[in-house]
C-alpha cells in the first residue's frame, strides 16, 4: 500500500486523518487523492481545483520528487510510495 502524509496543519480540516497511517492502493496522484477523500470527505476538494488540477498553493512529492503533472495528477504512485502533501503557507 502507497502511504500518504501530509502538513500538520491539513489535520485541521481533516481530522479523521490525524493519528493514523494513511495507505491507499497504488495508481495515479488523481487515484491517489480520491482514495484519501473516501476516509476524508473534502480532501480532494480542497486539493484540486473545478479543472482537476492541483490547488496552487499545494505541493506535492513522491518520496523525493516533486510531482511533474500538476494539470492530470498522471504521476504514479507505487506500493512502496510515499505521496507527500503540502501547502504553502502565505501572509502579508
């Protein structure tokens, strides 16, 4: 199973994830994403946007590698994977 993690703050909004070892079957970041919205309603939403593509003040890396997709979410996740998430966190 692929693991995902994420940004302390995101636990914010979605505290069912908080505490727990999210896995998800392998498959695409969009396959990925719509795993983890099943455990936590509202995840994909406030990931991506109206078109499918990444929200632009998120990130996010697979294992080392930042995401080359950002508009299809196409990048693979493996069994072994970690799918790591991320937002910028901006002020003025």
């Amino acid at each position: 199973m692929a693991v995902v993690e994420m940004t302390r703050h995101l636990y914010r909004f979605f505290p069912q994830l908080e505490n727990r070892r999210v896995t998800v079957s392998a498959g695409s970041v969009a396959e990925v994403v719509a795993a983890v919205n099943q455990i936590a309603p509202g995840f994909s939403d406030y990931l991506i946007d109206e078109q499918g593509a990444l929200r632009r003040h998120v990130h996010m890396a697979i294992n080392d590698k930042v995401i080359i997709d950002r508009k299809q979410l196409r990048d693979y996740v493996a069994e072994e994977d970690t799918l790591f998430v991320f937002q910028a966190l901006t002020g003025g």
